[in-house]
C-alpha cells in the first residue's frame, strides 16, 4: 500500500496601519503521526543479542 497525506493550509492577513511596527503572527502546526502503520507491534519479534 502507499502512504497517502494531503495537508491544505492557507491564511491571508490584510495589515491596517495601526499594526505598525508591532505585526501580529499566526502559528502554524502540523503533527504527523502515523495510524496502524504495522499489524502488530514489530518489536517483539527481536532477535536478542548474547
């Protein structure tokens, strides 16, 4: 199967005169964390060193 991520963001700030020289600003973000991405846990089948 491919991994398929699609992520549309978008902001549009007009700046007014009575924001000079003191700008605001949007933060932005993105967490991507997977979703069983394995059928069972991988580590348990781990060969053990000796």
């Amino acid at each position: 199967t491919d991994n398929v991520v699609w992520l549309t963001t978008g902001t549009t700030h007009i700046a007014r005169a009575e924001e000079w020289p003191i700008m605001p600003t949007e933060w932005v973000h993105v967490l991507l964390k997977p979703w069983n991405f394995f059928d069972e846990t991988p580590t348990l089948n781990l060969n053990t060193a000796k």
